[in-house]
C-alpha cells in the first residue's frame, strides 16, 4: 500500500493467517486487499532435512480488487470473493471514515 490510499476499514481472520483492507484513493474510489501469512521457508538439504531459513515470515498478497464507485459495492464484493470475511469471529475495526 501507497500513500494515496486510506484504510477505511480492516479485518483478521481469527486464525491470524489473513487479513483484509478495506481502502480509499484520493479520487474517491474504493478498493479492497487481502494478504496471507506466510510462515518461514528452509533449504532443504540433500537428505530431505530442513537447513537454513532461506526466507523469514511474512505477509503475501493474495487478492487485490478492483476499483468501486461506494464502500458498500467494494464490501459487498470482499464478502462475496473471500468466504472467510463472512466468518463471526472474523475482528473488524472502522477507520471512523
């Protein structure tokens, strides 16, 4: 994410392996991104055996939207697109925008 973007709303699933964000650009328009948690990747060695670390933690993006005209069109969309969003355990959090 870039500075033309403000983050109107948020949410984590309740196994912390995704989160979602719920953006608006300066033009007006909305947008949606969702990124997974990605655990640490190894080297592998010759007999099978984990080795080195070849790659730390880290949050991969997995799904960017589309552009939206409303907030309701683009959550409607999130809801819709990724099933885990619908989930009541799912913890939201409102930038007040």
């Amino acid at each position: 994410m870039n500075d033309v973007h403000q983050i109107v709303e948020t949410a984590a699933s309740q196994d912390g392996f995704k989160r979602w964000q719920l953006l608006r650009r300066l033009d007006g328009l909305f947008l949606y991104e969702e990124e997974t948690f990605e655990r640490e990747i190894y080297w592998v060695d010759e007999d099978g055996g984990e080795r080195d670390v070849a790659a730390q933690s880290y949050w991969a993006p997995t799904h960017v939207s589309g552009l939206f005209d409303t907030r309701e069109r683009a959550r409607a969309d999130a809801f819709g697109t990724l099933r885990w969003l619908g989930d009541t355990s799912t913890s939201f959090e409102t930038n007040g925008s």
